[in-house]
C-alpha cells in the first residue's frame, strides 16, 4: 500500500453564456460538473459537451487533494474548449 494519501480528481466544468447585467459585461459562467476517474473520461466529455447548442465551453481539469490536510493544488488544465473564462477568474 502507498503512504501517499493525495487523491486524483479528474473533472469536466461546463459553461453557459450570461447576458450583460447592471453594467456587469457578459460573460460564461459554471453551468454543470461532473467528475470522473480518468482524464480521458474528463477530456471526452468536455469534447462532448462543447458541441451542445446551449454549452459555451467546457474544461476538463484534474486537482490533487490532500484527504489529511483538506487542500486542494491549483487546477491543471487538460483540455479548454469554446468560450471558457480566463485562469485568473476561475
């Protein structure tokens, strides 16, 4: 048995457009999540999703979390597809 204790999440995060509001620009924000147990899966339907009518973009990122402490690393980025907000805003 493996004394890291870091576990893998591989996720898929959808956008949907927003219109401009109250002097807010449009915009995307985070429409759906859904997590998986590979990147490919990740990948794939981030692929998937981008090709909907209603989706704006999707990513597909995996983070490490550490169970003992509860931190999470920054994301690591597999695949940004369409219309997906900067890093600095995720």
């Amino acid at each position: 048995m493996s004394d890291d204790t870091s576990k893998t999440h591989y996720i898929c995060q959808t956008y949907i457009e927003t219109k401009s509001t109250k002097g807010a620009p449009a915009g995307v924000k985070i429409d759906k999540q859904f997590q998986y147990t590979t990147a490919e899966e990740a990948e794939s339907r981030a692929e998937r999703a981008s090709q909907s009518p209603d989706c704006a973009g999707a990513d597909a990122y995996m983070i490490v979390e550490d169970p003992s402490s509860g931190e999470i690393s920054p994301p690591t980025f597999l695949a940004r597809i369409g219309n997906v907000p900067e890093f600095d805003d995720f």
